[in-house]
C-alpha cells in the first residue's frame, strides 16, 4: 500500500497503482491504433481498388455502346445517300 500512496519530495502524488493501470491501459490503447490504422488504410485503398476496377468496366461498356451507336448512324447515313 506504501507504493499506493508514495509521493515525491516536492509532495505531489506519484499516481499509486490506478493510475500506473490508467498510463498502461492508455498505452495499449495506442498501441491498438497504431496497428489498426494500417488495417484501415488497406481496407480503404482495397475499397478505391474495386470502384475504379467498376468504373473502368462501365467505361469500356459505354464506349462498346458508343461505338455500336456510331456505326448504326454511320450505316444509316450511307443507307440515305442511296436512296437520294
């Protein structure tokens, strides 16, 4: 209990028990975050990975469709300088 209770000479409370818990539970706190971070930071980039690889698909579909579009009024052009 002497721990507990100790004081320095200046007579301020060195803390005791609890708060040398409370020091080490905050520390481990830390310690969690600094090893979560790294998790969440490639969970975030993992996440971008997908939408751009989604976004790049719906690209390549709009510009088959374009395509197709362009060649279905190109053919119509040709169809009507025909039949003038």
């Amino acid at each position: 209990m002497e721990l507990a209770n100790a004081q320095s000479q200046d007579g301020e409370s060195k803390g005791g028990v609890l708060a040398h818990l409370e020091r080490l539970e905050i520390q481990l706190s830390k310690s969690h975050k600094k090893l979560e971070e790294p998790q969440r930071e490639q969970a975030v980039e993992s996440a971008l990975g997908t939408k751009i690889h989604k976004l790049r698909l719906l690209r390549d579909k709009l510009s088959a469709e374009l395509k197709q579009r362009q060649a279905r009024v190109s053919r119509r052009v040709i169809d009507v300088g025909r039949l003038s």
